[in-house]
C-alpha cells in the first residue's frame, strides 16, 4: 500500500490557536558589531561630479559605502558604491560650493561604522558651460539654438517665449547628449518675440534663464502643384515600375504604389532633380518612408544628401550645385533590418524631418542624392516629400 506524505503548514494546523505571523525582513546578519571606517580618501573634482577613492576596512561583513551630503535646496543626497570597489562617484552637484559629505562603512548587519567627515567641491556643472556658449538666432517659424556639449552630460534645453498676456510659454524642451548641436523651435508668428532659453539636467539643476528679443522668420509649405520632375543626363533613369517621381508630392504615403521608385539596379550613389516652380529658401523637409515591411529597410534612404541650383549644369554635373546639408536617417530602436519596434513605426508614420542651414542660399532646383539605402542594395525609393521655407 502506497503512503503519501501531505506536508501542512504548521500555522494552518494550529488556526484554532494562534493567528499565523507576518514574516518580517531583517538583514541575513545581525551581530551588532559596527565595522570600521574607511580610511585613506582622496577627492577628485569634476564637472558637477566628484569621484572619491579610500581604503576600505578589514572587515569580512562589509557590504557597501555610504556617502550623505545635504544639497543646495536643503534635500539629503545618499550614494552607494559596493565594497568591491575602493571608489564612489557622487553625481548631481548643483553648485561649484564646498559641502560637508559623511562616508560611512555598512556590514551585512546594516551596522553602520563612525561618520568620517570630508569636504567636497565639484567644478562648475555642464549646464553652466553649456548656457555659455548658447547661440540664439532668428529662424523659419521661431528660434534657432545652437550649443556646445563638450561633457557630452545629458541635458534639457527649454524653450519658452512671452505670449500676448506677457506671461512665459514653454514651446519646447529639446534633449540630447550630443557634443554639439542645434535644433529649432517653431510654430510662431513673424513678428518681434522676447524668448526665454534655460538648461536643465537630469537632477533638475538648472540654468538661470537668457532672455532675447527676436523676430522668426515668414515660413510655409511651398506650393507642390508647382513641383516638376526634371531628368537630367546623371541622373537615376526617371522610375522603375512605374512608380514616378512625382508621386513623392501626390500626398499619398500609405497607398500601395503612390511613391518614387528608381530603376530595379540604378547603384549608388543616385540622384534625382526635382524643379521647385519658384526660387525659395529652403528652412526644413520631412521625408516619409515607403511604408509596410519596407520601413528602415529595402531601398529607403539611409544616407543621403539634398543639393540646390537656380541654374542646373545642363551635362548633368554638379558643377553649379550647392550641397545643402547631408543626413542620416535614425532608427529609434536601433535593432536589426526588418525588426521594427512600435517607436519604430511610430517614427517613420510622423516622417523625418530634417532642416537646411539658415545661411544656405536660395534655390530653384533641386537634387536628392542618396549614397545609401537600408538594406546596403542599389535601389532607392521615398514615398513623399514637403519641404518648408519662403519665396519671397
């Protein structure tokens, strides 16, 4: 005869006697026995940062360092480095002032050893440096800033401009790590506008705010009804499969076969040439990809560049051509060909837009040549285009 062994909680035999208790977490340890201090520190400053080297204790129950300091807005600020390290690295400081930190030696009975006091003093944040060097200007449809990031910190650039009550409106907040860079606020009015620029990093340190007065340039959408496709002798043969240039201004990006599509072997680098019907100045662009399984992939452009003329060398060279800008199209997920993440898709839907530099000159033509496609083949396809700016 078979026996079968039913285990039963202890708490659950007894119900009739006793509530069952809790369980309470407590440190694995608990000897009571504080360990020693760290010893031996040296301080290094940095940009908004100091890095802290010591000797640890000789203790087989240590787990961690602490390091508490109380900030400029009176908020205590704990760090933690693991004792298989002798350093710490204190982030976040808000100032260039000197601060009373504490390290303490930390065991696995969370007993804590005697505070060891030290001054530290960080060197001027990034955000400081950064609104230094700031460069405000005028541009199409708002404001143009351009900064230097030489830290390479992750930062906030906010936007605001005094709307007609004179109260600040905040228009945007540009993130980026990059070195260096420039984006552009838009979506204002051309008429004299004070706007308000600050940085921000992510320990919400913050800049005081510049202040300047500035008019945003006239800017629309230029007239596509005027749009021509214009095949000149190096240029990619007109279309492959039908698919011709001018359905990249027809308004249609998810239909089917609504898009330019080269010739099935046109090779790389290839380029095409669009007349614009008027001589304008260009300010930005969105380009959509050919949509479906296409996206970031096949022969959507990868890598290419957008040249201007107002009078196109007749041999089809680029003799009387002025590169405009190059581009990179950026795949948010940064995954493999083919994979697409929701950001993905919800990228390309939006479309890539990209701006032209404000002192390019006026073009009539112009000349979209791609150097790379995303599956690394020899065909290339857009399934729309807009570009931005004024003609007058």
């Amino acid at each position: 005869m078979k026996i079968t062994n039913i285990l039963i909680p202890a708490c659950l035999l007894l119900t009739t006697m006793y509530s069952c208790k809790q369980d309470v977490l407590l440190p694995v340890e608990h000897d009571g026995t504080k360990p020693g201090p760290v010893s031996n520190i040296k301080v290094e400053s940095r940009p908004g940062t100091v890095k802290l080297t010591y000797t640890l204790p000789a203790d087989p129950d240590l787990l961690y360092v602490l390091g508490e300091y109380t900030d400029k807005y009176g908020k205590l600020i704990q760090n933690k480095a693991s004792f298989y390290s002798d350093s710490m690295v204190v982030q976040g400081f808000a100032d260039s002032a000197v601060y009373k930190m504490n390290l303490y030696a930390v065991d696995r009975s969370e007993n804590k050893s005697a505070p060891v006091t030290i001054d530290v003093r960080a060197s001027s944040p990034p955000i400081f440096g950064v609104k230094a060097n700031l460069l405000l200007q005028e541009d199409f449809g708002g404001i143009n800033v351009q900064f230097s990031n030489p830290n390479e910190a992750d930062l906030a650039i906010v936007v605001s401009y005094k709307d007609s009550l004179g109260f600040f409106v905040e228009n945007e907040t540009f993130y980026t790590k990059l070195k260096q860079g420039a984006f552009t606020s838009r979506g204002l009015s051309p008429k004299p506008t004070v706007f308000g620029v600050y940085i921000r990093d992510r320990w919400n340190n913050r800049t005081d705010t510049i202040f300047k007065t500035l008019t945003p340039i006239f800017e629309k959408e230029l007239d596509k009804t005027k749009f021509k496709a214009v095949i000149l002798p190096s240029d990619v043969a007109n279309y492959g499969n039908g698919l011709v240039i001018e359905a990249m201004w027809d308004g249609k990006i998810n239909e089917g076969g609504n898009m330019w599509h080269s010739i099935s072997n046109g090779g790389m680098p290839m380029h095409i040439t669009v007349d614009l019907g008027v001589t304008a100045k260009l300010s930005r662009f969105t380009l959509w990809q050919r949509p479906g399984p296409y996206l970031y992939n096949h022969g959507n452009p990868k890598r290419y560049e957008i040249w201007g003329a107002v009078t196109p060398a007749a041999d089809g060279s680029f003799s009387n051509w002025t590169l405009l800008q190059s581009f990179v199209s950026v795949k948010p997920s940064a995954g493999p060909t083919g994979v697409n993440t929701k950001d993905d898709v919800d990228a390309a839907a939006r479309g890539e837009e990209n701006n032209i530099p404000l002192n390019a000159p006026k073009i009539r033509y112009l000349r979209i040549k791609i150097l790379e496609n995303w599956s690394g083949g020899s065909q290339g396809h857009i399934a729309e285009m807009k570009f931005f700016g004024n003609d007058i």
